[in-house]
C-alpha cells in the first residue's frame, strides 16, 4: 500500500507525462474505486447553516499519517441526534467496506470534553483488496458510548455518540442550539479525496452524498 508520500511522487509523475497524455477534464481522476462519504448525523441534518464553514474555507484541525486532512465542513444537528460513521458500506465496485476507530480523545486543544467534546477518528478499508481507502475525524461529538475505542469496527448505523451544545471557547464558537454541529474532516490515504459542493444551508439525508474518498485530486479542498 503506497504511503502518503505518493502525493508528491504522483503530482511529479502527472507533471513529467503531461505532454505526452491527451488534455485531461478539469478537476481530477478518480481511482478505480471509491467510497462514498455521508453526513455523520442520522436522520436529517444541514449543511454550513451559517455559510462560514464550507468546506472551500473552512479551517482544517486534525492530520492523519503526518498529512493534514484534505477538507473539512460542519453540518449541523440540534443536540440529540445519534453520530454515525460517514462512511458507505460498499465500494463504487461493490466490495464491502470495514470501518475501524483509530482515535478517541477530546477534539479540543485543552483536553477538556466541555470545550468541545470527543474527536472520534475513522479509518474506512476495501475489505476484498484488504487497502486502506480513507479516514474521517468526527468532531464535537457527545456522550460517547463506551465501547467506542481505539480498535473497536463500527457498522453504518453504530452509535458513535450524540450532537451536542459545549461550553463557548476559542474552539466552540456556538451561542445556541441552532449552531450545534459536527465538524468533519476527511483525508485520502493516497493522494486527495474530494467533497460534493453544494450552497450554504442545504438540507441532507442519510443517503446524501457530501464527499467522495479514494479519488485522485491534486490538492486540498477539491470539490468532486
């Protein structure tokens, strides 16, 4: 499995045999499989309510394999709602998707839950290939289950915690129940993967699409 220092070798490889290839489409390629990513909130949620927290701009927290993630966006629930795992089940080719925890720890520079609640980190693998595709940082999550530990496979609709409405601080910036959101991050493990614009204040589902893992774009904050 190539490791993230396959960024720089492909963008110098894309670069050296550009003259050579037809024109490509704008944007990027995609690998031949990918996995979709769905909002962390089950049942209905929004997407950057306020239209400060696209993922075009929105402020990138977390790394993953020494890279900072590729984007990040809040969507946003009233306290409450159940958080789930953003990862599909299956791969655009149909293979079945694991999804394990690797890292539970409070998501706020503190260390302190009431400033922010829990970062809850994802790492989705094509089983049939056995290659890690992805990983997402799920953050400002509450009342964590406690069998949601490093390790620990959750399904789809496995409890990862709650939304809720934390303390204001320097990294919760939330004066009301309607600002309560997760914050999610996202990151390729080769490469960059891409988020699905969309205007400010959209509604989202279970089955909406927000973003894609495993593509094959050349920077952050790539819109699919």
């Amino acid at each position: 499995m190539r490791s993230r220092l396959a960024r720089t070798l492909g963008a110098l490889a894309l670069a050296l045999g550009a003259a050579a290839a037809p024109a490509a489409p704008a944007g990027a390629h995609a690998t031949a499989d990918t996995i979709g990513v769905y909002p962390p909130i089950q049942g209905t949620s929004t997407w950057d309510r306020f239209g400060v927290s696209g993922p075009a701009s929105h402020h990138i927290v977390f790394a993953n394999w020494g890279y900072t993630n590729d984007w990040a966006v809040d969507i946003y629930r009233a306290p409450g709602a159940t958080v789930v795992s953003p990862f599909g089940t299956k791969t655009a080719a149909g293979h079945p998707v694991a999804v394990t925890v690797v890292t539970v720890r409070a998501g706020c520079a503190t260390g302190n839950l009431a400033d922010g609640g829990y970062r809850i980190g994802l790492e989705a693998r094509d089983t049939t290939t056995g290659e890690v595709i992805g990983r997402a940082d799920v953050m400002h999550v509450n009342n964590k289950p406690g069998g949601v530990v490093v390790g620990a496979s959750v399904g789809p609709w496995t409890k990862l915690g709650e939304t809720g409405r934390f303390r204001y601080s320097s990294c919760y910036q939330v004066n009301g129940d309607s600002g309560a959101h997760i914050h999610l991050e996202v990151i390729n493990q080769h490469r960059y993967s891409c988020y699905v614009a969309r205007a400010a204040n959209t509604a989202l589902t279970d089955l909406t699409v927000v973003g894609r893992i495993g593509t094959h774009h050349s920077g952050q904050r790539a819109a699919c």
